[in-house]
C-alpha cells in the first residue's frame, strides 16, 4: 500500500460512525480527500478503468437528504455531471458522478481578471443549464447556485454541480419540508416563506451575477454596476417570487441585450479611426485610404454591385475562426432570413422563439421580437436589414434610439439609424450590394460589426 492509499484508508478509519459499503471500497480507489465538513466526505475517486469521478458520503445520522439517484439518472446534458451509480446501509449514503475537469468559478475568478463580456458569457451559460432543468416535465430546482458549485473547464465550458439539496418543484405545494442552501446566495422562500420553484435558482443567479460583477454578494450602493446589469439584479433577486423574471430564458435574453458601451469608448473609437485614416494619408497611403473608403455611389457612376473578394474571405475565415461556423461557405449563395435567423440563433444565442416570432401588429421595436417584421425564412436580406440585425444583435438601444431622426418618414427608423450608426464605424465598408446580399457579405457585415464592439469593451 502506498503512502497515499495510507493516508486515505486512515481517513476512512478514522471515522468510525462512517461504516462505507464494502461495494464501493471494492470497486473504487481513493484518490483525494476533496473535502471534510460534518457528516459529509467528498473523494476524488478511480473506477477499475481508470476513470475519475466524484464521490460524496453521507453520515445518515447527521444527515436526512434523500438518494437522489432517480433525480440525476435522467439529466443528459453537457453541462450536468452524469450521475453513475449510489450505494447505501443504515449509517451512510453514497453517490458516485462524472468528474468535471476544471476549476471552481470562485478559484477562476480569482486567478482570471474577468471582463463584464465573460461574466455575461458565464452567467448566459448557466442560463442554459437551469433552462433544461426548469423545463423538464417535473422542472427540477437546484437550490444552490453559488460559485463552488459551477465548474469552468479549461475551454471555457460551464457546468453546474452538486444536486445534494436539489428537488423537484410539485405544484399545489406551499412550501419546503426541508431547508437547506448558501445562506447569502439562498432566497427568502428557500428558508420557509414559501415553496421553492424555478425563480429560487434565479434568484441565486443573480447574487452570482452581483458578485462576479463586484466581489461581494451584498448590494452596495457606493459600488457603481453597469446599469441594464444592475437591472437584470435587481430584477433577479426581488424579495416575492413574482417581482422576479418568471423564467431563466427571459434572465439570458436580458443578458444578451446588454452591452456595456458610454460615450468615452464611442468618442474613443471615432479618434482612433480618424487617426488611422489620417496615417495612411501621411504615409503616402492614398490608394489605401481609397481601397478602404471606396463607396460605389458617385454623383457621375452608376451604382457596381462588385464585392471586395479579400475582405469577404477575410470576413469568412474570421466567422469560422471565432463561431466554428461553416454556413458562410457558400460566399456567392443568396443570403435569406433563414440564414440571418440561423446566424442569430446558432451563433450568437438568442432565443429561437424570440428570433422566429411574428409581430401581428405595425411594425415596431418590441422586446418580444427580435425582427419587427413578420418575414418567412425563404425572404431575401438586403444589405440594410443586415446591418441592422448585426448592430441590434450587439446593442439593441441603438436602434431603439430613433432621437437623431430628423422626421418619420422613408425607411423603418431603426434601420435607418443603424445604418447611419454602421456608416459611422465603417461596418458597410466592403459591402457592395445596397439590394440582396450574397452570405459573403452577410458574413462580412456581422465580422465588422463584432469588431467595432470588441474593440468599443477593450478600450
């Protein structure tokens, strides 16, 4: 026996009320104490094959949660451990998952300096798990979000572990029977004010978000938050259940919409493409500055409809590159809504619901529609609509905001405004087709549009 088996057998041993399965002794090996707290032993354990997992004992005189087993047995996704089997007698319970290689988000953020933009992208992901567990037939609610329990793996997934208190919401139910939880990430119905249901976890999530955000999970008004972020807080952790959002999708689409930008970074922005402008200049860079500049309308030419080869291939490489996305290919190929909706929904995670649905009424910006108009997927994209579906998709007030409008008529505003707003940071440049677009420049568009915006939050 080794020096560590030693040292693992001696926990065991010295915990003499902890009376282990013989099954478990003999088909796992130790090979870490992860953790030791009242009751409750966490060990990093080895299956015949070689295979790490985790492994939490339960002293049942201490303890009265339930086997979950029949809970986790049933989860299938990729951001849940997979449950692997239980083993109990009358002193101690067992459960054995899937081990998730990473680092806790506590231990990450604290290793990593996190940008507003990754915490939303952590946050947007976590989203994702509640969904799938609050969607289910009988919605299962986790109980405890709090930054151990959501490992970030070294590609940057993120998972959601430790189902000891999770349950599943019965409806009719007035509340818990047993309390448990994180004290500051718990709600107040999860200590017996009322049943806990799917706005408990959203009210965790957004103490998580608070606390990403500043370090702390107590709200401090000398702690200045990014407004729609403090919005999606304060929203989330409401006091009632009902002054929450009533649904996890609703929390990532608030999520999603919001995008710190202020006027400094946009003046920022302008000075440094003015200084880029003026350097090619000085540089002798005038068939450059033109290349970079060139507009097919002239007051004596008549409109080409001639793409910039190198900057679609540019713009192709740099989807692909950045989404892992090949829909853009096809540079030549016609682009449709389909595609646009594809592009939203696949590779910038809205909501197909909130991207696919119709608004029967005058075309208008809701928030319940990403497109104010009610177009089939075989309709063809003008260059316009795609500016304006890549800058919404980034920041939706600037479409919204239709006060640098001098009146009412011609075009829908917000695509006006957009493309004003896209005029402005060069995002049209190297789009040559004021009509239907090829997915060339559809590609091309969002590519330039995604730079503006990564470099509008480095600045």
């Amino acid at each position: 026996m080794t020096d560590r088996d030693e040292l693992l057998q001696s926990i065991l041993d010295s915990d003499s009320s902890a009376d282990y399965p013989a099954e478990f002794q003999e088909k796992y090996v130790l090979m870490e104490c992860l953790s030791e707290q009242k009751g409750i032993t966490t060990f990093l354990v080895q299956d015949p094959e070689g295979k790490n997992h985790i492994a939490k004992c339960y002293e049942r005189d201490l303890w009265t949660i339930a086997d979950n087993s029949s809970l986790l047995d049933g989860l299938d996704h990729k951001g849940l451990p997979k449950y692997t089997e239980s083993f109990e007698n009358e002193n101690v319970l067992i459960t054995v998952r899937e081990y998730i290689e990473g680092l806790p988000l506590d231990r990450y953020a604290q290793e990593n300096e996190l940008s507003v933009k990754e915490i939303t992208r952590i946050c947007a992901r976590i989203c994702d798990i509640l969904a799938y567990l609050h969607h289910r037939d009988e919605p299962i609610i986790h109980r405890d979000i709090k930054p151990q329990n959501i490992i970030i793996g070294p590609d940057g997934s993120v998972s959601l572990i430790d189902f000891d208190i999770a349950r599943v919401y019965r409806s009719g139910h007035d509340t818990d029977t047993v309390f448990f939880g994180t004290l500051a990430y718990a709600p107040p119905e999860q200590y017996g004010f009322a049943q806990t249901d799917a706005r408990t976890d959203i009210y965790s999530l957004g103490i998580l978000l608070r606390w990403l955000l500043t370090g702390s999970t107590k709200e401090n008004k000398n702690v200045k938050i990014y407004r729609p972020l403090d919005k999606i807080i304060r929203k989330c952790t409401g006091f009632a259940p009902k002054d929450r959002f009533a649904d996890v999708s609703q929390v990532k689409k608030a999520l999603l919409s919001a995008n710190p930008r202020s006027q400094a970074v946009r003046l920022t922005c302008v000075i440094l493409c003015a200084a880029l402008a003026i350097g090619a200049v000085c540089y002798g860079g005038v068939r450059l500055y033109r290349y970079l500049t060139w507009s097919p309308f002239t007051e004596d030419a008549v409109p080409a409809f001639t793409s910039d080869t190198d900057r679609v291939a540019d713009a192709v490489s740099y989807m692909k590159e950045k989404y892992g996305t090949t829909m853009f290919d096809k540079t030549e190929d016609t682009a449709t809504v389909g595609d646009l909706r594809a592009v939203l929904t696949e590779l910038y995670g809205f909501d197909r619901e909130y991207v696919y649905g119709i608004n029967e009424d005058m075309p208008q910006e809701n928030d319940a529609y990403f497109l104010p108009w009610g177009w089939d997927d075989e309709q063809t994209v003008d260059r316009d609509i795609a500016v304006y579906a890549a800058v919404k998709a980034h920041d939706p007030a600037t479409v919204a905001d239709w006060s640098s409008l001098k009146d009412d008529n011609g075009y829908y505003p917000g695509v006006r405004v957009a493309v004003a707003f896209a005029e402005e940071y060069g995002i049209m440049n190297g789009a040559n087709h004021p009509g239907d677009i090829p997915l060339g420049e559809l590609a091309l568009i969002f590519a330039n549009t995604d730079r503006v915006f990564e470099a509008a939050e480095t600045e």
